[in-house]
C-alpha cells in the first residue's frame, strides 16, 4: 500500500504542476525563499522565511503558495486570520518593505476516491485529467490584507509569547501544547519526552 500512496502522491503532484496555471513570470520584480529574523523583546527573536515577497502593479506582496483540502470559503476564512500570514506581513514591514498584505495562491487536493476495480495507474490518470478538466475548482488566487490594528494585536501578542518564553527559559518551567501532538497527521517526534516521568 505504501507503492501504491507514492505513485498516487506522484500523480497528485503532477497534475497540481503540469496545469498550474500561475507559471508564467508576471510580477515587475520577485525575492524568494527569504530569510528574515525581527528582534522583539530581550534575547527574543521572530524568525522565518518567506515563500517569496513579490511587486505587482507597484504593490509589495507576500506571496504563499499553499495546497488545501479545504473548499475556498474555509481557505479564505483562514487565510484572513492566519498568523503566519499576519506576522509574515509584520516581519517584512519591520524591515522596511511596504506590504499591503499575503497573495495566496492555492491548489486544492483532489477528492476524488479510488475506485475497487482500479489501479493506483489508473486512479493517478484520472487525478490528472481531472486537474485539466476542472482547473477552477482547483486553483484558486486570493489578496488577504492586514490593518494596522491586525499588526499591532499580533506585535503584542508576539511580546507577550517572547515573555512567556523568557520566563519559561529562566525558571525552567515549560507547560506542554497537547493539541499539537497529532498535528500534520502524524505524533509529534517530541511525543516520547513530553508523556514521560
């Protein structure tokens, strides 16, 4: 079975590419994979890295590029109050970019189901035609902003987590997330550690 998930993943990702219809260079200027690192209180630094930041008609952009399960109106809801999202757009004006917000560019996993009869082949093709057949079900362009008052709750949200860590680090003192255990469908490697004398 674990043959047959791979060559279907392959399939997958081959449809998601081969008809992803944002291949073509149309932004005035592109930075990707950007590291950056904001100092925020004592020792404490935000620290991440950018899909890509973008300039479209004059506009700075941080570009994300997601797959999703979830149907546009979850995705979108989501990508309104993401904190990543958020704090990626907090990053990259603290250091001096005007960003307007996150351009989302998403592709939906398929729903399709594998029939009884037939192969993981078989199944795979029809993943793929079904990305050419139905493209606006599947990829999809979104423009989430941040106000002013969105980055401000995040910058002290942000101290007040910096706070905490610091606290935490002097007295040794850590409280476990428990529902991040089975996140990304899988234990968390920390598991053994955290459930342990």
């Amino acid at each position: 079975s674990d043959q047959e998930d791979l060559l279907i993943a392959k399939y997958m990702a081959m449809g998601m590419w081969v008809y992803y219809p944002y291949k073509k260079r149309e932004y005035q200027e592109v930075s990707s994979e950007e590291k950056f690192t904001v100092p925020i209180a004592n020792g404490v630094n935000f620290v991440g890295r950018i899909d890509g930041r973008v300039l479209q008609n004059d506009k700075w952009w941080v570009r994300e590029l997601k797959t999703t399960g979830l149907n546009q109106r979850q995705f979108e809801g989501r990508c309104q109050t993401s904190a990543q999202g958020t704090g990626y757009v907090w990053a990259e004006i603290k250091l001096g970019y005007d960003i307007k917000g996150i351009l989302y560019d998403y592709i939906k996993k398929p729903l399709l189901r594998k029939g009884i009869n037939e192969t993981a082949d078989e199944f795979g093709r029809r993943i793929i035609n079904d990305y050419k057949v139905r493209p606006k079900l599947y990829y999809n362009r979104y423009f989430s902003y941040r106000t002013p008052v969105d980055l401000y709750h995040f910058e002290e949200d942000t101290k007040l987590l910096a706070a905490d860590i610091i606290r935490a680090t002097e007295n040794n003192t850590f409280y476990r997330n428990q529902d991040q255990c089975w996140n990304f469908g899988s234990c968390c490697p920390y598991h053994c550690v955290c459930f342990s004398e």
